[in-house]
C-alpha cells in the first residue's frame, strides 16, 4: 500500500477542533491510498468509484466506514447507571488525561508534536462524555423512554409463551444494581493512575519508538 496523497496539517484540520464536533467541517481531511500487488497496482472489479461530479438530490449514498453504535435499545436502568456512573467517571478519565499530556506537551516542540494526536482523541472523548449526559437529564426523554419500556414489557409479560422464563427487566434492573459496585471498585484502582500510565508513559513509548526511527531530535 503506498501513499498517493496527504493534504497538510492546517488544509486537513481547517476550523479547529470546534468545527469538529460542532460545525459541518470545510477541511480537506482526507487521504488517498493506492493497493500494489507483485509490483503493480491491483485491479479490482468491484470498487468505490471516486465522483468528480458529486450526488444529486434522490440519489442512493452509502457511507464508507464502520458505523456507530446506538444506545435506543437500552433499558432505562442502564441509562440511568450510564448518566449517573458511567459518564461522569469517563470525564474525569480524559480530563486528567487531557491534563497530563498537555503538561507533557508544554516542556518541549518535540513534546507537544508526539502528543498532538493524543491529545485530539482525548478531546473528542471528553466531548462525547459532555454531551452523552444532556439527553439522559431531559425528563422529557427519560419520560418517553420509561413510557415505551412500561408498554414492552406489559406485552412481553402479557403473552403466554413468555410464562416461566426469567423476566429480562429484573435481570437488568439487578446488573445495573450490581455494576456500581463493580465500577467503584475498579475506578478507585485506575482513575488516579490513568491519566499518568496511559497518558505520560504512552507518550514516552512513542517518544523511545520514534528515536529509534531516527525522528527524535536527539537522535544521531
């Protein structure tokens, strides 16, 4: 696989990390491959054609990439343990992460440029676990959401051929009962060490792997 093109840094992130989550982005964030075999470029049959005209209104778009999960079909309880538990310790987590390596980033050039990337997925994190929580405070959804889980699990319980099998909402009810408990444990482990083992050492990694490449600047 050889690289066909690359824009530069300030062409591929134009508008800043605000346009990355909060605008249509207007950035040239993208790269192009091309895949070689026995020396020569491969011929394929079947391929994503590049569009010099782009789609037009009625058009069939599919996107590639991998989707995104969805949470629509979780049980209230597990919303209430994600907007309660989940969410707030996960900010906490790339929050002090976040803190670290900008403090990494701020002894050295070199520093910040090993940092950089991290530093962007940490950001994106921390603006999911920012927004995830908005829609779990609204009592209009969360009433919504109780509304239709009450309606399922009265035609679950209604039908006959359910009689005798474990009730599937008492045995979510009791793990998000039981997770807590299991969450506290674990984040009183990691959370004062995440951010310095998986924030300051990454980089240090990345730092020692790149000398050997020769792009440290300490390196002969």
């Amino acid at each position: 696989m050889r690289l066909v093109f690359a824009p530069e840094f300030d062409a591929a992130f134009f508008g800043g990390d605000p346009d990355n989550f909060t605008y249509p982005r207007y950035d040239l964030d993208i790269s192009f491959f091309r895949i070689y075999e026995n020396g020569k470029p491969v011929h394929l049959d079947h391929y994503l054609g590049w569009s010099a005209t782009g789609v037009k209104e009625n058009d069939l778009i599919f996107v590639s990439g991998h989707p995104d999960s969805t949470g629509r079909l979780l049980t209230v309880s597990q919303l209430e343990f994600l907007r309660d538990l989940d969410y707030p310790t996960g900010l906490e987590i790339y929050s002090k992460m976040d803190t670290v390596l900008r403090s990494f980033s701020s002894q050295s050039e070199e520093n910040a440029r090993i940092a950089k990337e991290d530093i962007f997925g940490i950001e994106n994190n921390i603006k999911r676990f920012i927004g995830y929580p908005e829609g779990l405070h609204d009592r209009q959804t969360m009433g919504r959401k109780a509304a239709d889980e009450q309606k399922l699990e009265a035609t679950y319980k209604a039908n006959a051929k359910n009689g005798g099998t474990p009730d599937p909402w008492q045995v979510s009810l009791h793990s998000a009962v039981d997770a807590p408990f299991r969450m506290t444990a674990y984040c009183l482990i990691t959370v004062a060490r995440c951010a310095k083992r998986s924030g300051l050492e990454s980089v240090r990694a990345r730092s020692s792997q790149e000398a050997k490449r020769g792009n440290h600047p300490n390196s002969s």
